[in-house]
C-alpha cells in the first residue's frame, strides 16, 4: 500500500501510540514513524523493542517535516505538549489525539495550533488493561470505534486522509460533536471504570474479608472489576477530571437506580428485580450481534494454574 | 478411577448441573447420573444431548437409591425441592446444594433432611454468564474454588467423601461458616452483579444516548459489565431477596466510597482519584498470581466481525 503520511510522529508511547505504530507498520501506512516519550525509561524501551522507525528526545524533533502528528499523552497534559510542539508543527500538516475526553482537550489544544495546520480531535473506543510501550499489538483497532470529532470548518480533505488512516488500521470511523461524545463515553466508558474503581476499593477496605479471600474467590463474578481497575490511574485521573459534568450526570443517575434495586432488596420486591435483571439481556445481545464482544462463556478466557 | 458415588442424582439441569455431569463423565466418578428437571422442555433437550445416564420426570424418581443428590435449584426454591424429595431419600444418602447463598438454603433445607442423612451444603464458585442445559461444560470447576459449608456435627466420613468428589471434578475446596460465606460472596459476586445490573440498566435507560450507540460503543469498558448483567434473572433474584443483610451491607459501603470520589471528581482532588486507581491494581495482580484469572489484554477474547 502507498503510504497515506509521509512522516507520522507519535507524542507519549503507550498502550495506544504503540498499537498505532505497530498497525501501520502492518498496513505500510507511513512512510516513516517517528516517537518520543517524556521519560527517558520509556524511550530507551521503545528503541530496544524496535517500537516507531526513530525515536527522539524531544516533541520538537519528533514533529519536524511530520504530516501527521497524533497527541498520545494523558488529557491532563495535552494542552502544555500542544503549546511546546506548535512552533515545530509543518505547515499543512494535522494534529489529532487519542484522549478519551474531547471538550476539554479542543478548550486546551485548539488555541496552541497555528494557521496552516488542521487539528482534527479524534477517539479510538480500543483499550486493553496494560499500559506502555510494551502494551502495544496491530490488532487493537481491529472492528473498534475510532470517532472524529472534527470542528467547523475543518479542512475535508485533511479530514478524509486522517479517516482514510484510521480505517486503514482497521478501524470503523464516526464523526460526532465534542458535547455528544463527552455524554456517550460517560455511558460506555468512564462512568463504568469509576464503579469498578469504587468496587474493587471496597473489597480491598474491608475488614472482615481479607484481601486473599477477596483473591481466592474473585472468580463469582468480582474479577472482571479488577481487570478494568488496573487501567492507567493518570490517565483516568485525567479523565474524570476532564469530564466532570457528564460523568457526575451519569453517577446521578446509577445511583438512583442502585437505591431503587437495593429497596426491592430490601422490601422483597422479587417482581421489581426479575423484571429489571431480565431487560439487561437484550443490550448483551446487541453487542455480540454487533460483533463488539464474544459469546463464548466468560469471554472465553483461559486461566491455567501454575 | 473407581466411582466415588454409585448413583448422584441432579435436580435441576442448569449450568452447574450439567457441567457437573460432564466433570463426573469425564473422571468415571460416579456409577450413574440421574436427572431430572422441572420443565419438560428441559428434559427433553437434556435427553436429546446425552446429558446425564437418566433423565426422570420426578425428583422421587431421581433421588430413589442415590448415595448424592445435588439441589442445583434456585436459592428460592430450594425449601420446596427439599421437602419433595425427603420422604424418597435413601439411608446414609449425603445431600448437597449449589446454592449461592448458605444460611437461607440451611434454614430452608435442614428442617426437611430425614435422620440419618447428611445435608452438607456446599457452593461452587464458577460460573458463565450462560445457563440452561445446553450451557454445561467438563471443565468449568478446574481449579475453581468450591466451598463446603458443614453445620455442627457433620459425619466426617460423609464430609470427606463428598471433598473427594468435588476435588476429582477439578476444584480446590476449602470450609467456611455459612455466615462468614454469605459476607464473602456479598463482596466478591452478589454487590459487583447489583452494580453490573444496575449500570446496565442506566445505559439502557438513558434517552439522550440511544441503545445503538451503546452497543457500538461499548468496548470502551461497558462490555464488560454487560457479560455480569446477562446472568440468569431467576437465580440472581433469589440471591439478592435471600442475602439481603450481607449485600446490602456491601452496598451501604460501595455507596459511602463512590459518594467520596464522586466528591473528588467535583472538587477536582486529583491526589485523592491517583490514589484510590493505583491501589486497586495490587488485587488484580493478586488474582492473576492466584491463577484465577488471564493475564492476556482484555481477557485474551478473540471478537470477530461477521
């Protein structure tokens, strides 16, 4: 395949940023990816492990001459790397970023990007657990969401490419307002990962269950909590932080809900519980019929004793 | 290997009776397996699939001259199932449960159980969020904690032998107080079920993000919760009306901790959030080093697009 950028350069190289480079590496989407990350740790990994065809110690190296230029850092810092990178930034080329939360990264990047370069926001829905250079794999994006969250008068044809990218690395591609996709990843994402947090905090608090029972007998239902609370705690600082409104919004409303379940608990309303429990099936449904999930038995996971 | 029963009875032919059936099929640990169901419809598919040795149309029949009977009922009928089938059972036969509470099971169960049986209740911690006959598999115990539950008194050799049989299916067993159990298994699956139902429902409920783009979206971590929330609606139920003081108690705390970072989330106290994330990682990696979950990204789930 011809590569669709010449020069793409990845800014912060975790678990998402490396997934990139290894999925354009697969397509031969780029003509030559270059990385850097803040720590020096990190790069010294990513240069051992052949992560990006040049690593760099700084964000004004790694952007020279790049078409594309993809902010992979947590929320919380991508309006400071914004104004570090904007003097070095190729005239013509696009910024975009993976954050999770887009309102406040367009109110902290936007006002850094010069004339003459587009900033197209954008949001890949792909994730494992792990974190890092070493986290990365091709197939991350592989059926998974990637939304464009272009602003008015975004150039089309800047547009296009970056989509014609995304989608190259196997992405399905969506354009949605920045106040939209705020509210939806409240939903699906970041409202989810606070209740696992909570979850897991508390098992870890008590004190009449030790944290080895806890361990020993995780596989009722408590394990697949712990998967989504070991997620990168600055990132999801960030993100809370960053989406405050429509998380808090969404936390309103589970707990209403909660409080309604656990008075039917409470006054033996079994018809209350059968009735909401037996509704929660049919979004299970839609999501293995949308091939965003497996069927087979617990995620089809295999856990081996040592 | 020699059987270690010489004729168990299932009642009852969900997932844990039928992977029950599997395991005992697959070590040669019982002479025969006899079941039976409520539904006929349940019957017949169990006949069709080769499911247990007999299938009967009755419990009397089923427990007639069995050394085990295994109530695999749900936790609300266990009482009802108990007193049917008391005047049927054998001398020196054991009886055992599956249910996943204790102390309701005990007191609905225990008054019922003939002299000269041994009621030993017990509870496996495995499951899918499948159910139904066809759901069964061999090795859904293998190395899954099944828990055994003696009252005062217990026949030590009844005991053994029936810590023989869950061994040799592939579990580890280990005993507990049915009041200690019921408090275990309110943190570790009955309150992570109630957050995963209820979270479920919320995202279902909401009109401002529609169903479609739940489901789309969802692997952003929401996913997850929805495998929980799929559950059998008519075990989970029971659970919740027959543990009611140990899951709410859990659910009081999971309230008070999610109101405090809630309270961060607002204030903006991003010490408080890093904290509380890089806390909850020590537990999962405990659950990995335990053997009781994958540490492959995501579960190591494979989802393919049609």
């Amino acid at each position: 395949m011809t590569p669709i950028y010449d020069r793409v350069a990845l800014i912060g190289l975790g678990l998402i940023a490396s997934s990139m480079f290894w999925a354009m590496k697969r397509g031969g989407l780029a003509g030559e990816v270059v990385g850097t990350a803040r720590s020096e740790d990190t790069r010294k990994i990513a240069r051992d492990i052949g992560l990006c065809d040049r690593i760099v110690d700084t964000t004004a190296e790694a952007v020279e001459g790049a078409d594309l230029v993809v902010l992979c850092v947590p929320v919380g810092v991508m309006g400071a790397v914004a104004e570090e990178i904007a003097p070095h930034l190729a005239p013509g080329a696009t910024v975009t970023d993976v954050g999770s939360v887009k309102q406040a990264v367009i109110e902290a990047v936007a006002p850094h990007i010069p004339e003459g370069v587009h900033f197209i926001p954008s949001h890949p829905l792909a994730g494992t657990e792990h974190s890092g250079p070493r986290s990365g794999f091709a197939e991350l994006f592989d059926n998974r969401w990637w939304l464009l969250v272009p602003q008015d008068g975004t150039d089309v044809d800047a547009l296009n490419r970056l989509r014609t990218l995304l989608e190259a690395m196997g992405s399905n591609t969506e354009q949605m307002d920045f106040e939209h996709h705020d509210l939806v990843l409240a939903v699906t994402s970041h409202a989810p990962h606070l209740i696992a947090y909570t979850m897991v905090g508390v098992a870890d608090d008590l004190r009449r269950v030790t944290d080895s029972e806890v361990i020993k007998y995780s596989a009722a239902g408590f394990r697949d909590f712990t998967r989504i609370a070991a997620s990168d705690p600055v990132m999801w600082r960030d993100v809370f932080l960053s989406n405050k409104e429509a998380t808090l919004e969404i936390l309103g409303r589970f707990t209403e809900e909660l409080f309604a379940l656990q008075r039917a608990i409470r006054t033996g309303d079994g018809e209350h519980l059968h009735d909401y429990f037996t509704r929660t099936r049919a979004i299970r449904r839609g999501i293995i019929e949308a091939g965003q999930d497996t069927d087979a038995p617990n995620f089809g996971r295999v856990t081996k004793k040592e």
